[in-house]
C-alpha cells in the first residue's frame, strides 16, 4: 500500500497587502476612533453599522472597473457551480455607497435629512505599495437630503474640529475647498459639456488630478495629444486644441495667476506708499505656501488667507462666467466661506482651493480634502509634505440609482491610518506602554492567594495579571514581564507569606538603572520594596504615578 504523502503545513503569513496590528496599534486607533466619533456626536450625527458585504450591483457603477465584476473589490459569486448561479457578493470598498442603500431601503423609518457617521474596515483589491494596505480604516461622517451648502459647510467646520481633537495642531493642517460645478463651468466653457464629450472629460479630470506629480507641463500635454514619461511610455491625451487647453490651463494655474496678481497689487500699494497694504497683500500671496505659518508676518495669518480667498473666488468667477453651472458653483464656495467665518472658523483653518479635483465620480458640487502642512522624511530622507488624511464632498445623484428621485448628500471620509502616522511622525503619540502589573507566582500551591493580589489591583482600577507560564523559572517569569513591557512586578515566596509582606519591584526604574546607574545611584533610588501585604494596591499605585 502506498504511503500517503502529508498535506503541506500552510505558510504563517499574511496575505499579500494586508497586516496584523498589535497592542499599542490598537490601543492607539481605538482612543482615536472614539474622540472622532465623540465630535461627530457633538454634531448631532447618529451611528450606523451596516454589513462589511455588499451586492456588487448596489455598488454599481461606483466601483473601479464597472465591466469586471470582482477588479477593484474582493467579490465572489453565490452558488456559483450551481444551475441557478446567485447574487455577484462584495466585501465594501467604502463606506458611502453602502449609506445609499441603507438610506434608500430604510428612508421611511429614517429623519430628514438623516445624519450618520461610520467606522470601519473598507477592502479594496488593488495593487499593495508601501503605506497601501488592502484593508484599512476609514471614518465617515454624511448628510443625507439637506440641499443647502450649510451642511457641507458644517462637514468642513467638523473635520476641522476632528483633526485638532486628535491632535493636529492648528496651523499644522488646512481644509481645502473647491466646487465639481466650477470644473463643470470650465468643461463647458471650453467646449467639453454634453454626454458626447464624456470620454475626453474623464481624461481632464485625471490630468488635472495629477498636477502634484507631473506639474504644469505635464498636465498641458495630457490635455492634447498625450504623454510619454522617462521610461518611454506614452498616455493618450485628451485631443483638446490650443483653445481648449488655454481654457483649462488657466484653470489649473489659477493659484500661480492670483499669486502674480497679488504680487502686482503688493507692488503697486508700495509705490503709493500704502506699506500696510502691501504687507497685507504680500503675506496674502504667500499663504498658501504651508511655510507660511513660520513666517515673522506682520498681519495675522487668517487676515492674508481671508485675503487670497476673495482672489481666488473673483478669479474663478472671472473664468466661469459664461457657464451658469459654473457661477453657481462660485456663488457655493462664496456661501461656505461666509458659513465658516460666521461660525468663527477663520481663514487661517481652511482655503478656496481649484486644485481639490477628487477623483471618485460621484461628486456633483463641493468637494474638500484636510491637507496635513508639516514636512516629514520619506523611505529615501527626502523632505515632502505629510499631504492629504481626510477628504470628501456632495454626491447628490448616489442615492438616486435605488429611488429614481434625487436625493441631495454630502460627507467626509478620515483616513484614520494616515492620522495616526502623522501623529507619530510628529511624536504626538503616546508610546508610554499600558502594560500590567505581573503579580509572579513562587509557589504553585498558593496560586489562590496571587489570584486574591491580581484582583484587588484590578478592583482599584489597575492593569494586572497572574504569570500562567510554567513557575519553574524565577528568571523566566521576570523575562516575560520585560517583553510585556511591565511597569511593576509582584513577588510573595514562602517566606514574605510568613512575614506577612511583599516584594515590590519597580521595574521601568530597575531598567533604567541597569543601562549605567552608579553604586551611589543605585543605593540612593532602589527598585525594589518590601511592603506590608494590605500596602499591596497603595504601593503599586505610587510607583505608578512616579514613571508616569
């Protein structure tokens, strides 16, 4: 009889683009978790938890690519082998498509306009890189069936108060603001509105997306023929003629126009003599720049960034005024500036921003991404901005693909990962580790009375735990508490049991002092007590609040 060959042992790994996140990780995206949800509630918003699975067909068009089912999104097919194949299933790329159709199913039982914030893990299966997971966090918070700009005022004043919440200091962040019906005046004006021009759109749409990394140049060829990188390759452009790209263009250097305008303004108050003026007009120039806020300005930076946004918004009007969806969309951002200046946001927090394109296709009006404006070292120690943690906009068209009716909607997503590696990056973290108190064991036939000392720790609010190795090992057991990280270790043998006392070990100081403490040192800050057994929780408590 032929021996049977043993099934492979399966590889201990993650799967390609996920990872496993452990104690202080945790620890950390929870207490953020919970201060955001804190200020969503202050909001007035309400929680939702809807299923992590999905119809593919409730995604619908929303999905990356529309005509392969399960690209883009983890998807699986019920029944598939079956004579009756079921529904295309999906694991949710997000949290807006899934509020749709809860909304939409349950709009009978819910307010109006209903307001709910989410949390959870979103999958997508796209290519992993460095810093891009398959399964990550978001944090969301919607409106939906409030048609005033109001409400996405409201969204931009909350994500404000979410970041300083966390921890992002004021001056360190911006809320930037833009409005999809301005580029849609822009299409318009340039001749690329109707259902026609719908492919060439798209192309603009990601060209002008991509101005951070291409620049100008790169931007300008995509609109006409096309563009080849440094490796050779070439991407189509969008076929636009020398008309239409100018029209573009001076869109996507909208901020270089109104910084050359400013600078001539500048100059022309210095000549008059009006140096208050000029400085006002100078700093307003520079606000932009995220360097600003260490610059020795005269005026106060809110009054410079108030400044550029009432440039920027006559200079979009300027450009739109031919496009009646366009002026409605600079009349929008005009109404959101003044809600967030009445409500006493002032303009340092947040900026009228054309370069806010978005690239999901369900924006139908204000768009506004949080951009982080400190500087951080990359893998290869290049000095970069920290960049976009938060993003979102008006969507009125998503719930309309269930009810037929439209239904007007807008909210943020957080990207809660992206916040933590900021706050780290910023050392805004707490890396103090909560670790327990190890209360050892000497004697395994009075594992009762350790159990009694691991209570009464907890019972007065203090981490604690019982070592549940093998006791054998004295050594071992303080080994263990080392890799747990252990602030304090407890230790009863036989004879402290007769005594009636405990030995107390410090072991956070023990640590300290065995890096290059003195023999004076050493006497003077012992790390290890002997106390009375009732001192047990007091004497704990106080080596506690010494390392804190």
């Amino acid at each position: 009889m032929a021996k049977q060959k043993k099934s492979p042992r399966p590889k201990a790994e993650t799967p390609k683009g996920f990872r496993d996140y452990f104690g202080a990780e945790v620890t950390h995206r929870t207490e953020m978790l919970g201060k955001i949800a804190a200020v969503y509630h202050r909001y007035g918003f309400d929680a939702l938890e809807s299923s992590g699975v999905e119809t593919v067909q409730a995604l619908g068009k929303f999905l990356p690519d529309v005509d392969r089912p399960n690209e883009g999104v983890f998807a699986w097919q019920e029944d598939a082998d079956s004579d009756k194949p079921g529904d295309w299933l999906a694991l949710r790329y997000d949290l807006t498509a899934p509020l749709a159709r809860v909304y939409a199913q349950h709009q009978n039982d819910l307010p109006k306009p209903y307001r709910r914030y989410a949390m959870g893990p979103v999958w997508r299966n796209e290519k992993p890189g460095p810093g891009r997971f398959r399964q990550f966090y978001q944090c969301d918070a919607d409106t939906v069936g409030a048609s005033s700009v109001a409400a996405d005022a409201e969204i931009c004043a909350m994500l404000a108060d979410c970041l300083e919440e966390v921890g992002i200091e004021r001056g360190d962040y911006i809320v930037r603001v833009n409005n999809r019906k301005v580029l849609n005046g822009v299409m318009e004006v340039a001749g690329l509105s109707g259902d026609d021009k719908e492919a060439e759109r798209g192309i603009v749409l990601r060209a002008i997306d991509k101005l951070d990394r291409l620049g100008t140049d790169g931007v300008r060829a995509l609109l006409g023929e096309g563009r080849k990188d440094e490796s050779g390759d070439f991407t189509k452009g969008a076929g636009l003629d020398s008309l239409q790209v100018n029209v573009v263009m001076s869109f996507v250097n909208a901020h270089s126009d109104v910084s050359s305008a400013l600078a001539i303004e500048a100059s022309n108050a210095s000549e008059e003599g009006d140096e208050r003026r000029a400085d006002l007009l100078t700093d307003a120039r520079y606000s932009m720049d995220a360097s600003f806020v260490d610059r020795d300005a005269k005026i106060t930076y809110g009054k410079a960034r108030a400044v550029w946004n009432k440039r920027m918004l006559d200079h979009l009007g300027a450009l739109v005024k031919d496009s009646d969806i366009g002026w409605q969309g600079v009349q929008e951002l005009t109404e959101i500036h003044e809600f967030m200046m009445s409500g006493g946001y002032s303009d340092c927090r947040f900026a009228i921003d054309p370069s806010v394109v978005r690239g999901l296709g369900y924006y139908t009006g204000p768009v506004f991404e949080a951009e982080l404006t400190f500087e951080i070292k990359d893998d290869k120690g290049r000095t970069r901005n920290f960049g976009s943690v938060a993003g979102g906009g008006r969507y009125d068209d998503l719930v309309k693909r269930f009810t037929g009716q439209e239904v007007p909607a807008t909210g943020v997503s957080i990207g809660v990962d992206r916040l933590l590696a900021a706050l780290d990056a910023k050392g805004r973290l707490d890396k103090t580790a909560d670790a327990p108190v190890v209360v050892t064991v000497m004697d395994k036939a009075r594992m009762a009375d350790y159990q009694a000392m691991v209570a009464e720790l907890r019972q007065a609010g203090i981490r604690a735990e019982v070592y549940l190795g093998n006791p054998k090992n004295f050594g071992n057991q303080l080994k263990y508490a080392d890799k747990r990280g252990s602030p304090v270790a407890v230790i009863e043998g036989g004879d402290e049991y007769e005594k009636g006392v405990i030995q107390i070990k410090d072991l956070i100081l023990g640590a300290q002092m065995a890096e290059g403490a003195t023999l004076e040192e050493y006497k003077e800050l012992p790390s290890q007590y002997e106390v009375p057994r009732d001192q047990l929780v007091a004497k704990v408590r106080d080596i506690l609040d010494s390392q804190s």
